[in-house]
C-alpha cells in the first residue's frame, strides 16, 4: 500500500513537475515581498488612524483618532504644497522617458567613436543620487557656479535656483533628470537590440521611413520597456526624497518638500514624532502611485489583448 502511494505521488509530481518547480523557486521571494512589503503596506494604514509617538507599544501609548489625521491632511498648508510638488516631479519626470528613446535611438549607430559616447551617456546612471545632489549644488552656486558664469557670458545676471522658492523645486527636479534619462537610455538601447530585422527591413519596402518607421514598427516593439521605464520613472517621482535633502532640506520655507520628504519631517526628524499623522501621508503617497501602476498596468493588458485578437 505504501510503495503503490509512494508511486503514485513519483508519478504525479513527474506530471507536474512543470507547474512544481517555478513555484518552488518563486516561495522565498514572495515570502520575503510579503514580509517587507505588504505587512509594513498594511501595518502603514493601521498605525495612520492613530496618534502615537513611536516610542513604546502602539496599543498602549498610542490614541485612537480614527480619521483625524485625514482631515487634518486636508487644511495642512504644507502638504498642499508637498502633493503639488509631487504632481510637478511626476509631470516633469516623464521628460526621461522621450529623451531616454533619442539618446537611445542615437547610440544604437555603428558610428566611430560609439562607444565613448555610450560611456557618457551611461555614466549619470551609476553615480549615487547624493553625488547628483551634490554636483547639481554646486552648479547651481549663486557667484562660483557654472550656470552663472555661463550666463554671465550672455550678459545675463546671477540666478540663484536653490534659493528661490519659485524655482529651487524646478531645478531640484532637473537635477533628477540627469541620471533617470540614463537609466531610460538603458531600457530603451536593451529594447532596440530585441527589435526584429525583418520587420525593420519590410517596413523599408514598403517605403517606411524616418517617423513612419519609429511610431509605426519600433515603437510597438519598444512596449515592454516603456512600460518598465513609466512605472520606474513614476516610482522614481514619488519618492524624491533623496536630491531634496541634499540640495535644500525642503527649503527655502518648505517650498521644495514633497510628500515622502513631508512625511519623514512628521515622523521621524528632530520636531516630529508623529507616526501616526507621518503614516496617514505615506498612505496618500501609497495610493497616488497604485492608482498611476494600476493604469499603466491596465493599459499594456488591454493592448496586449487587443493585438492577441
């Protein structure tokens, strides 16, 4: 009896050994996705309906608000500000993926000296974002830096970006376009190399040239890392924390916070403490980026629909 089970499971995990394996390999990865990333997704709404310090345990020294710290969201000055800078990086940011495809475009050339300029253009890419910051600081100087000394050169005045609440987030977010157009430029150039000749070559057959031949027969088979370089320019967008810090700390007079740096300040920094208002502003963060995922997520299903009908 034992040795017709034993057989009979050999024989049914051999049947299903296809299904078995990937499933096996996929078990820790999703174990740890599910202990880093959705637990603290869900514990981040729970401790947001509180009022609590983090220091001690949230079910004893913390207060029960239910929504009180929505509705404070909602006559807070600061995060007004902090969710339209969000809405600028997102717009903005978007930038790198168009330029991201020209560059690419152009590096995918057997042309002398290709490879330099692959160099170059890759090298923003592996630089940190604090050293971005930091670069983009000192261009930005008011009296020593290269900015004005080349519009000193067109007889124009001293500009100081990082200065002006006006234009200090503006060129915070330039600043951050330097390496993400380098990372797009990536996914693009590694898209053009799966591109099929043949179609190319069809295309010029039949007379396809210039514009026709990108939006008609490389765009379409460009998909997959658009769609790539979309959600990891919007992630990139909305967790701007990073160059804000280093170039200005929010300033100047917060002009230059966004949310997941509005967030830290609440919860985390010398004058906040306050997780459960810092978790109700990581939520709104959460579902403005699930709600831009969702639709791109949803616009490649139904196109790849639509291509398979």
């Amino acid at each position: 009896m034992v040795i017709a089970n034993a057989s009979s499971f050999q024989t049914w995990l051999t049947r299903h050994r296809m299904i078995i394996t990937p499933i096996l390999f996929l078990i820790p990865g999703m174990a740890f996705f599910t202990l880093y990333v959705i637990v603290p997704i869900f514990q981040s709404f729970y401790i947001s309906i509180f009022e609590w310090n983090g220091l001690g345990d949230l079910a004893t020294q913390g207060e029960y608000v239910g929504l009180e710290n929505y509705r404070e969201l909602i006559t807070d000055r600061a995060f007004e500000v902090s969710l339209w800078n969000n809405f600028k990086w997102l717009l903005l940011y978007l930038l790198s993926i168009p330029a991201g495809l020209f560059i690419a475009l152009f590096l995918n050339q057997t042309i002398a000296g290709i490879r330099i300029y692959k160099s170059l253009f890759f090298f923003p890419f592996v630089i940190s974002q604090v050293v971005v910051g930091l670069v983009f600081s000192w261009f930005y100087l008011p009296r020593e830096g290269v900015l004005n000394a080349l519009l000193e050169l067109f007889g124009l005045g001293p500009v100081n970006i990082l200065g002006d609440p006006n234009l200090a987030t503006y060129g915070i977010i330039a600043a951050g376009l330097w390496p993400q157009t380098a990372y797009c430029m990536i996914l693009y150039l590694t898209g053009l190399n799966a591109v099929d000749p043949e179609q190319i070559e069809a295309a010029r057959l039949d007379g396809a040239r210039g514009r026709k031949m990108l939006w008609y027969v490389i765009l379409p088979q460009l998909r997959p890392a658009t769609f790539i370089a979309f959600v990891v320019t919007i992630i990139g967008a909305l967790r701007s924390f990073d160059l804000i810090s280093i170039m200005t700390n929010g300033g100047p007079f917060g002009s230059t916070r966004v949310l997941s740096f509005y967030m830290f300040e609440k919860a985390l920094s010398e004058y906040g403490f306050r997780m459960g208002y810092g978790s109700a502003i990581a939520v709104i963060l959460f579902l403005i980026m699930l709600i831009f995922i969702g639709y791109f997520l949803w616009s490649m299903w139904h196109n790849e629909r639509e291509a398979r009908q």
